[in-house]
C-alpha cells in the first residue's frame, strides 16, 4: 500500500477515535443542562469526565497535525475554507477547558453557573459543527482549479451538513448519556438510562437518514457493509441500555461511531476534499499529499509513539473505572 493510502487510514482512524472519545465526554457536557437537577448532580456529571476529559482532545490534535504534515494541500484548503466555524469550535475549546478548571475556584452561585452554562453550550456547538465540517467534506464544496475554496460560509450550511450537524449532536448526546448510566450510581444512572432511551431514538431515526442519503449520493458496497454496522449496532445498543447493560450499550453506541465515521471515509477515498464545480480540481491523496520521505519519517515516528500514548491513555481511564455519585461529592474548599 502507498504511503499516502496508510496515512489515509491513519487520519481516520484518529478521527475516529477523537469522537468516539470527545463524543461522549461532549455528551456529558450537554447533559449537565438536560439531566443534572441541582450543583451536586453537575458535579457528578462533570467529575465523570474530569480526568479524561483533556485526554480525549490529543486525539484532535494530533489528527490536525498529522493532517498538516500528511496532506498539506487538504490541511490549507479546509482550515483556509471552513475557517469561521473551525475557530469557533476552537473558541468553544478553549472556552471549555477554562471552565472546567475555573467553575469551582469561587463559591458564589453566579461564578458556578455561569461556567456551567459555557461548559453546556461549548459541548453542544462542537457536536453540531463537526458533523456539518464532515458532511461538507464527503458532500464536497466549491474548490477551483489551484484548490482553493471559493465558496462562502451560506454554501456549508447546506440540508445535507446540517443534517450532519444533527446526528453528531443526537448520537454524541446518546453516548455521554449511556457514558453517565455506566459511570454514575443512584437515581442519576437510572435517569441517565431513560433519557439516553429517548435521545437514542431521535438519533436512530436521523442517522438513518443520513448514512442512507449518504450511501445512495456517493456509495458503494464496503460503505454498505459500514452503514449497516452502524445501524446494527445502535439498535442494538438502544436494546442493551433499555436491558440495563450499560456497559454493552456504551461499547454498541461507541461502534456505531466508528462505523458511521469509517463509512464517511470509505465514500471520500481517493478524495480528500472533493470539488463540485469540477471533479478534475478535486483534492486526493495522491495530489494533497507529503513528499514519500516525509511520509516515510512520519511513519517511523507514529510506530514508535502510538503505542505509548494509548497504553497511558488506556491506564487513566482504568485507574479511574468506578461509579460515582452525589455521596462522593465533598463538600466544597475555597
């Protein structure tokens, strides 16, 4: 296999495993709004992805870098064309690691709620701005012949990337809300599981939808078999979470992600940014790509410090696999 189609894989599957990690820790996030009642219950929320939560943005970065180093061309056309809502979700970032360190530095009810309030709604923009950022990526957007986007910020907000924004937000919604019933006890995991059954439904219905429009506009038989993976395995989460199996349910919700994401990725390839004004101005791995040393040295470099990375990574969230709940909330020290 050509180098350029290995690191291919290897941004995808880094993709992948950035919102199979950040989908439900931003779903927590969303939560914090849906389904806490009152400061202990958010506290709960929030300490369930409080030593993870960081972690799980590495994912991103390295999927950046390794886009910037791997496929400039594809690296400047995105960054360059998506730039309004990439900085916003970068804002939405920046805005939310703050919170969480700052939400508890202070005791006054105003300071609490207001970082809580960011934390809510820098979850929710992300969610629904990655999904609109890769529907317009498979879909395609308006690339000239020096593969420049020529296109304007109305031209993203399309039926097909909007409905994108959709599903990431209703399906990272269902994992956090499967994520709290796994890692909560008390009367919060039982609402947890109730409320990921509702939410589980609206995004079965949407991402049916979604891979369908999908598989029919630019599918083929592999991208088939990934649909109906996903499609399986969300039922059948949905299944496991109403059986009160949630650890089941949260690996079934996690395979629905990587499904569905690896499907957007097998309906792109060859293409990493297509054109729509003309396929021959489209961005390929061939023509995106790193010179073959450059490839070559990344490779060598991502052997060696991939393995560490989730070894340590795979160590935290052992370390600290218990449930939690408001009885293990202490009281607050300032």
């Amino acid at each position: 296999m050509e180098l350029h189609n290995v690191w291919f894989v290897l941004i995808a599957v880094l993709w992948i495993g950035y919102f199979f990690l950040e989908g439900f820790d931003f779903g927590v996030g969303i939560l914090t709004r849906l389904l806490a009642r009152d400061r202990a219950e958010k506290r709960v929320l929030i300490n369930t992805i409080g030593p993870v939560w960081d972690g799980n943005e590495v994912w991103l970065l390295t999927a950046g870098g390794a886009t910037f180093a791997a496929f400039p061309e594809w690296y400047a056309t995105l960054f360059s064309g998506f730039y309004l809502p990439l900085l916003l979700i970068l804002v939405c970032l920046i805005i939310r690691g703050v919170a969480f360190e700052y939400r508890a530095k202070r005791p006054e009810e105003n300071w609490q709620r207001n970082w809580e309030t960011a934390i809510f709604w820098t979850s929710l923009l992300p969610a629904f701005l990655w999904g609109v950022a890769f529907g317009n990526i498979v879909r395609g957007v308006k690339i000239d012949a020096d593969f420049e986007y020529v296109g304007s910020l109305g031209d993203l907000l399309n039926p097909y990337a909007v409905l994108g924004g959709l599903v990431t937000l209703t399906l990272f919604t269902f994992h956090g809300a499967v994520f709290t019933a796994l890692k909560t006890v008390g009367e919060i995991r039982e609402r947890a599981r109730a409320l990921a059954q509702r939410v589980g439904l609206v995004t079965a219905v949407l991402a049916l939808v979604f891979l369908l429009w999908t598989q029919v506009d630019k599918g083929d038989g592999t991208s088939l078999v990934a649909l109906a993976v996903a499609v399986g395995a969300m039922v059948a989460a949905l299944l496991a979470n109403r059986a009160g199996r949630e650890g089941w349910s949260f690996a079934l919700s996690g395979v629905t992600i990587v499904a569905a994401v690896a499907m957007l990725f097998l309906t792109l390839f060859p293409n990493v940014m297509p054109s729509t004004l003309d396929p021959a101005w489209s961005l390929t791995v061939t023509n995106a790509s790193s010179s073959p040393y450059t490839l070559k040295i990344m490779t060598w470099l991502a052997v060696i410090a991939t393995p560490m990375v989730m070894a340590y990574q795979g160590w935290t969230y052992w370390v600290f696999r218990k449930r939690i709940g408001t009885q293990h909330i202490a009281d607050p020290v300032h």
